[in-house]
C-alpha cells in the first residue's frame, strides 16, 4: 500500500524511485526534466515503466502505460485526524479512508490517466466543511485548512 495524490496540472505520471526499486517490471533509462510552476526547471535520470494500482476495497485495476521515476515526490501530506473529520460530518457517513503507513506520497496521477479521476460518488456539506469524493482507487477526502489565509503550503515537484 502506498500514498498517493492526484494532480489535475501536470505530467506525466510520477513515482518516488524508492516505489519503482522494489517492483520486478521492466524499466527504461530516461533523462526526465521536471519544472515548477514557477518555471524552476531540474534534470535528472530516472526510469520509465508501466505499472498497474489497484483498489484497496474493491477489484479495480487500473493500468499506468508512462510512469516516470523522480528522485523524490516532496510533496507535503499533512497529517490529519480524518477518522475524527469522518465522525463528525453526517454528511460523510460511509466513507472510508485507510490509515496511513507513512506520510509520503510515492505515486503521483495526472491527467494522462483520466480513468483516476472518474468521480463515481461525491459526499458534499456545506461550502466550507470537508467533502469526500470516490474515484476507481478509492474515496479521497478534501478538507479546508485551518487558517488557510495566514499558512499556505504548495507542493514542488
């Protein structure tokens, strides 16, 4: 079981190579240049594979043709209370998000897999509580900051 994030403006589809290591796929060498959206751009060697995730729940495959090898994914995956945020909103009654192992994330989707992002059921309160919505994979959980106008935090990869 891994951590992953869904990413609506980039790709390809990235992993952590501490996730590709361990897997027996065939691999290609591949120089990958990554840039931010502050047009920051970095080279590295990394890998290309195919790979397939499946639902933790249910038997749902779904099949990964371009997945790039990164260094790292430094991706901020905070640590939050969600069974205590699953409790306390009516509205979410039913959803189910897995404990996590570990705080990182390996394994980033984007839009060159579109299936990922299928919306097959949305939990929605009111505007600003928490929503859960169920992809292929399993159900994500969105939840608003806490003062989210005074600490911001944004992902570099």
């Amino acid at each position: 079981m891994t951590n992953a994030s869904l990413n609506q403006g980039s790709s390809p589809t990235l992993c952590d190579e501490n996730l590709l290591e361990p897997l027996a796929v065939p691999r290609e060498r591949i120089n990958l240049t990554l840039t931010t959206v502050n047009k920051t751009s970095e080279c590295q060697r990394g890998f290309k594979a195919r790979l397939s995730v499946a639902s933790l729940y249910e038997n749902r495959y779904i099949r990964l043709p371009n997945v790039f090898s990164s260094k790292s994914l430094p991706i901020v995956c905070p640590h939050q209370p969600y069974t205590e945020t699953l409790k306390r909103r009516r509205h979410l009654d039913g959803v189910t998000i897995p404990k996590r192992i570990s705080v990182e994330v390996l394994l980033l989707f984007v839009v060159d897999v579109p299936e990922v992002f299928w919306s097959l059921e949305t939990r929605c309160g009111k505007p600003d509580k928490p929503y859960a919505f169920r992809t292929p994979l399993e159900w994500s959980l969105i939840c608003p900051r806490p003062n989210s106008k005074l600490n911001a935090s944004v992902n570099h990869v």
